[in-house]
C-alpha cells in the first residue's frame, strides 16, 4: 500500500482523490478480512511498460481460496441522487479491458456506493453503453450482479435485541439514591441475543462485533432495578423496525461491517488519518465457520448469487 499510502500526504487539498484512493485501499481490507482470497496483489504498482497503446492497469489482482483468478478495478460512487447511476468513459473501459485481454483474465469492477455503505463486485461485461460514450450501472443491476460471495460476502441475519449488560458487585454500594443516581462497581459483563445470554467465546466475538458494526440503529439503555438496588445496566441494540414472525432481522452485509471498522480504524472525528489500519487486515472483519453451528447467538448467512439473464435494466 506504499503508492497509495503517499497520496495522503501529498494530495490533502484534493478530498475527492483522497476519498478515491482510501477506498482503494479500504477495498483491498475488505477482501482479506472477508477470508476467501489466496492473493490481493496491487496490479498497478511498480514499473510497467507495453507496446500497446491506450492501456491502463486496473488496481488489484485477486486470487480466491477456490483458485479463481481475475483483476479488480475499484471505484467509489456517491449518489447525490439515488438512482444516479455509476459511469465510466468508454475510452478507459476499454484501456482497463486491453490489459486484461492480455494478461487472459477477467476484469471486475469493485464499486462502493458509499451512500449505502454498499460493496458489489461486477463482471466488466455487465456495463452498458446504451447512446452515450459512458458506460453505466445502476444499483439495482449491481446488486443483481454482484459476486462479492466469490470472496467470502455474506448478508448477515440474526435474533434481535444484541445486548450488553453491566452487572453491579452485590458486595459493595449500588443504593439508589433520592436523585435516581447511583454509584457501583461492575462484577461482571454479559452478552445476550434476544433474552439469552452469550457463553461461547466464539459467539460472543461475533456478536460484539455485529454489535458494533451492523447496520442496527435503535438503541436503548436500561436498569434492572430491586429493593433500591441497582442490578444491572444494560445498553441493547435492534432494527428500527424488527420483522414479525420471521425469527431475525438482517443486520448488514460483512463487507459493510468490515468498511465500517476499517473507517473507524482510519478516521478521527470525521478526519482522515491514515489508509492503514494499525491492526492485521485479517483481524478486521470476523471469520464465521462455514460450519457454525450457534447455541444462542443464532446466524442466517445469504449469499448472492449473480443473475444470469440480461434484463436490460441497466
């Protein structure tokens, strides 16, 4: 990430490339904490020289952990209008496609709707170019296409409320006073999914990670309160608008997750600070067994599988 890493010092005045360039970089993150990726090579770094004309080197090369190999070019779209769909010059489509042609593998598009804090990964032959010198893609047609499930993607859904309790030392003072205040010390600290507790290690960091990251939004804070007495604090997290009777709620994409902490990694107060994180990449994201069988914190993974048919939608 050296090239990449340069340009914040050197380009502060130009927000939009630096907005570029962290999502280049917060891209190559994503995909290894995704944990389905053998190799992400930075395709466009180092020298480079061709007798061809009119080429450009798309920004990364990935192989996946089954073996499949393709370049990447990222690009970050921000929707000042919802349906604004993304566009590209024909003219650097096709310099991107000539080095692909000759390196005889696929080129994909990595595009992040930020409005969205949304990834898709797009097969460069889904771009249209209907009666301008730009092709374009709409979110609607990305989501239909996406193959961010070839590296390891998946839309996370769960119980609801995540919950995390405070409980008071029974041993000490933890009287309410007359003003409602109270102070106490904590004896211990649980995780709950819906009215459970959380006891395995491994779903306690699952959850504690979704709790941070996911997509819920409607907090409460609450005390469990008996005989003046505080037992405990808890602080829940749940959708703005929980399903009814379905069993769960969706609490966001993992590669959204992942873009949310790499932010938080990488920002202060809203500034951008670095392109690298100060933590492994893998450590990023949170790795869910294939096999994962939860005994309270319950997961439903959907993986989407791109559409095969052209609907002309574009």
């Amino acid at each position: 990430m050296s090239k990449i890493e340069g340009v914040l010092s050197e380009q502060k005045a130009n927000p939009i490339r630096i907005h570029g360039q962290r999502v280049q970089s917060m891209f190559a993150y994503v995909a290894a904490a995704l944990g389905k990726c053998k190799l992400i090579l930075e395709e466009d770094a180092g020298m480079f020289f061709s007798e061809c004309e009119g080429i450009n080197r798309p920004d990364f090369r990935i192989v996946t952990s089954e073996g499949t190999e393709f370049l990447v070019e990222v690009k970050n779209h921000y929707e000042k209008n919802p349906p604004q769909p993304f566009r590209i010059k024909q003219a650097y489509l096709e310099s991107l496609t000539r080095y692909a042609a000759i390196m005889g593998i696929p080129l994909k598009f990595a595009i992040y709707w930020s409005r969205w804090n949304t990834w898709t990964l797009i097969d460069s032959s889904v771009l249209k170019c209907p009666e301008s010198k730009d092709f374009r893609l709409t979110f609607p047609v990305a989501m239909k296409n996406n193959e961010m499930s070839a590296i390891g993607d998946s839309l996370i859904g769960t119980v609801s409320p995540l919950s995390l309790r405070l409980y008071a030392d029974t041993s000490k003072a933890r009287d309410i006073g007359h003003s409602g205040e109270t102070n106490f010390t904590i004896e211990r600290i649980s995780l709950h999914a819906g009215l459970e507790e959380i006891l395995d290690a491994e779903e306690k960091q699952i959850a504690w990670f979704l709790m941070h990251y996911g997509e819920w939004n409607k907090f409460t804070k609450t005390a469990k309160i008996s005989d003046g007495k505080l037992d405990f604090c808890e602080i829940a997290i749940a959708p703005e608008t929980p399903s009814e009777n379905q069993g769960f709620d969706t609490i966001g994409y993992l590669s959204g997750m992942v873009s949310n902490r790499y932010k938080n990694a990488t920002s202060d107060n809203g500034q951008i600070t670095s392109f690298t994180p100060k933590v492994d990449a893998s450590k990023l994201g949170v790795r869910i067994p294939e096999n994962y069988q939860g005994n309270v914190l319950h997961l439903w993974r959907f993986h989407i599988t791109p559409t095969s048919e052209d609907d002309g939608q574009n």
